[in-house]
C-alpha cells in the first residue's frame, strides 16, 4: 500500500457527513417523479426548478436560471410492421402465407414524421465497411442496425450509423437494441434540427425477426407521427468561493480570480424512462459533491462554477449554450459528470490531458479508492464544447461489472428507473468528485492544442462518423 498524504480536519469531516446525507438521493426522486425530462418541455423546466432548488440548498451562491433558444421535438405515435407475399418465403417455405407482422418500436428524436415503405436491409452493426458491402440495396430501403460495435473496434454511434443510411439513399432507420431484455432503445438522429428520414428503436427480440425478414427479402412500413417546433430549455448555474465572474473586475475595483473550476452535469432525460441512470445519478453526484465543497468552500485554491445544464440527450445544446455564455480562457478545467453514481466502478475520462490523469491517480491513491482511467478524448457529451476550444476535460463515468454487454444497458430505454440506483454509489460518487474538484483548484492544468485534439480522434477513426453526423468542427478545415 503507497502513504497517502493526510485528509485536512475540514476536508473529513465534510466527506464524513456525506455518509448520511440523503439529498442527492431525495432530488434524484423528485427528478424520477416527474413525467418526463425531455429536452424543452415542461417536465424539464420542472426539473431545473429542482435543480436550483438543490444548489441553493447545498450552499452555492448567485444561483440563477438562463434559457437558450432549442428546437422542441415532441414524440407522437409509432407504427412499425413487416410485410411480404408468400414468394418472400423462398420456395421450400410456400403455402405458409404472406408475412403482416406488427412490432413495437418508438420513434428516434428528430425524427421527421412520415409514412415510408421499402425493403429491410440488414447492416449489421453499422459500420463504414457493413454500409459498403450493401451497396446499392440501402438506396429506398429501411436499414437495420445494432445499437452495439465489435469489441475490437472503435465504437460506432448511433448518429454516424444514421448518416451513413442517409448518405447510401435509405428511406428510414431502425436502431436495434443489441442486449435482450432491454426494450426499444431511443437516442437523437441530429442535434437541434428535424432529421431527413424516419428513424426508430426497436427490442433485440424484434431485431432478430428483423434479421431474418430481411434475409428474406420482405419489406417494412413505418409510420411517424412527430413534430419539432422553436422552444427553449435551460441551464442553472450557482458558484463557490470568489462570486464574481472570472476575468472581470469587482465593483470594488479589486481584479477577481483569473480561473475557475467548472463542474456540470446534464439534468435532462430521454421521454421514454424516468431517466435514473441518465444523468439524473450524474446531476444527484453533483449535488452531493456541491455540498461538500461549499463546506469546506475556504479550502479551495479558485472559485468553482456549476452547472446542471439541459438538452444533453438531443445534441449537447445546454453545454453549447453554456460554452457561449463563459469566457473560456477562464475555465482552468471543466468536469463533466455524465455517467458517474450509477455504478461502483468509477472511470475518469482524461481527454488527452497528462495532467488530468495524473489527478486522477493522486486522488485515488490518497482516498485509497479505485478510480480507472481512460486517456482517449471522444466526442459524444458536455465536455465537447469546451474541450474543442482548449479547455482540459474530465469526465466521471461508472462501468457495470466486469463480463456485462457492452453498451448503454438500461439507458435510453423506459427500463432506466430509479430502482436501479444504489445511493451508497451516490454518495462515494459525489465524495471523490468533490476531492478530484478539490485538487484541480490547485494544479495548472495545461491547455488542450487544437491539432493535437485534432489528430488523436483522427488516430481513434472518429473524424468519418462526426463528419457523418455533421458535428466534426467547421474550423478545423480552414486550420489545415
């Protein structure tokens, strides 16, 4: 065992209190009660209240509400069925009848609505290489994809897969959940505008006839009843030590802090579930390191802003938001708390930083709990806006137990509930959180270089999938 460096008396004693503290459990109840958390509707704007509510409670100052403008999407009904004639068959399978099969599924946001009909073609998992072998069968057809990538790939996301379908000339999407028992997955087509063709989740036991109607040659329809119109959603911010803004100057003329810490978590959910795991464990771990900081606010090297932003799930639109709002040559470092609490096993996601990661590690090793460590950046949550311009990133995820399918489990699927949560993994979550905010108060953290970035999602094989999904930065073809 290595000597770790001793906890101050104000440091454990707050970790100490966290044991018994019920509240990030309480505010994740409240947020699961609600009808729904999707982004831009009234379930959400409950939800920020509650969130406000909870940061003025755990000690923060100046806490306020800021809308941003959005596209609404709001589900309608779905209607999904197989059908062929008897010749679909194959004749060794004749005088069996022809295939009208109704299956569950629900439509995928940003999905336009729409009436379509055309041939299943399965693509596997849906990668680039699956989407070349179809060839020309995806021009008019209804593709089917895994929501899963082979293990010893990078992984594929549901977007680029979508982009590819369109870009191969399919007339809808169908996203297969690839673990059984985990209903029909949802997840957005776009960021923030009506995608071009229907798409849908369906159950892994409905992706298995699907895998076989298409082997076939039958046909599928699908009908969309959705809309998206102009709305808005929004972000709560609160802060810790020195209130003012980072940069500017105090009304007393005195210079404020040059830096801040920022932590965020997204507070709103998918429609479908009461969004427990995503992210109502993340914006409750939040919560509870919040108010470990504000208790031992004097001990802390720099002011740290946080924020519980909206619109994670439908194309990262609180974080763009919030990115736009910050002076973000102020921001030493953002955390983003976006996955962590639902599971024991704590990962932090470094970005490219050496210096993160080795936060990471003295951490872990002072409080004598394992914290894993992944060095890759990606794309794909609240961290992007800020780590695209430099700012240094830390993510807080949790991975089920070693052996499980890979993938989102129960997330985005109306199996993400509240009884899934253990609040000890609340708690423990929250505490290293704080600790881990506690000591990026004192390190510099370097900045991110934009080529560098750059090129390491370039080596990761992520450049053709943003581009797919259209989020690969505008500025990086006129930096090259």
């Amino acid at each position: 065992m290595t000597d770790r460096e001793p906890v101050p008396a104000d440091v454990e004693r707050a970790l100490g209190r966290t044991w018994t503290d019920d509240r990030p459990w309480d505010l994740l109840t409240r947020l699961t009660e609600l009808p729904d958390r999707m982004g831009g509707s009234p379930g959400e704007r409950r939800a920020a209240e509650l969130v406000r509510t909870a940061f003025t409670d755990a000690g923060l100052a100046d806490v306020r509400i800021d809308e941003f403008p959005m596209q609404y999407w709001e589900r309608g009904e779905t209607e999904f069925a197989v059908v062929g004639d008897e010749t679909t068959r194959g004749s060794e399978r004749l005088g069996t009848g022809p295939i009208d099969r109704s299956f569950g599924a629900i439509a995928l946001p940003y999905s336009p609505p729409g009436d379509v009909e055309g041939p299943l073609v399965d693509v596997g998992y849906g990668t680039p290489e699956e989407f070349e072998a179809a060839g020309s069968a995806v021009q008019d057809g209804i593709v089917v994809a895994s929501t899963t990538t082979p293990p010893d790939r990078r992984f594929v996301h549901r977007m680029e897969k979508f982009g590819h379908a369109v870009a191969a000339g399919a007339s809808a999407f169908v996203f297969v959940n690839h673990v059984p028992g985990q209903l029909p997955p949802t997840g957005a087509l776009r960021f923030d505008a009506e995608a071009a063709v229907p798409g849908v989740g369906v159950s892994a036991e409905t992706g298995d006839w699907l895998r076989e109607y298409a082997d076939q040659g039958a046909s599928a329809r699908i009908r969309v009843d959705a809309t998206t119109r102009r709305g808005s959603s929004q972000n709560v911010h609160g802060v810790l030590g020195d209130s003012s803004v980072p940069g500017e100057t105090a009304d007393d003329g005195e210079d404020t802090p040059d830096e801040a810490v920022l932590v965020l978590a997204h507070y709103d959910a998918h429609d479908v579930g009461e969004g427990a795991l995503d992210n109502g464990c993340g914006i409750a771990t939040v919560v509870g390191a919040a108010r470990i900081l504000a208790t031992i606010e004097d001990d802390l090297a720099c002011p740290v802003q946080i924020a519980g932003v909206g619109c994670e799930e439908i194309g990262l639109l609180g974080a763009e938001a919030l990115a736009d709002d910050l002076d973000l040559d102020a921001i030493r470092a953002v955390v983003n708390v976006d996955g962590a609490g639902r599971f024991r096993n704590l990962r932090a996601l470094t970005h490219g930083s050496e210096t993160m990661a080795a936060v990471a590690e003295r951490v872990a090793d002072e409080a004598g709990q394992p914290i894993g460590r992944e060095p890759d950046p990606h794309p794909f949550s609240d961290h992007w806006p800020f780590l695209r311009a430099g700012v240094p990133a830390l993510q807080l995820h949790s991975e089920p137990p070693e052996g499980s399918e890979r993938g989102r489990g129960w997330g985005h699927t109306a199996a993400d509930t509240r009884d899934k949560v253990d609040p000890r993994t609340l708690r423990e979550h929250a505490m290293l959180t704080a600790l881990l905010v506690r000591e990026l108060t004192r390190v510099d953290v370097p900045r991110i270089d934009e080529a560098d970035l750059r090129d390491r999602l370039r080596d990761q094989e992520y450049e053709p999938g943003m581009r797919a999904a259209d989020v690969w930065p505008a500025a990086w073809e006129s930096a090259e």
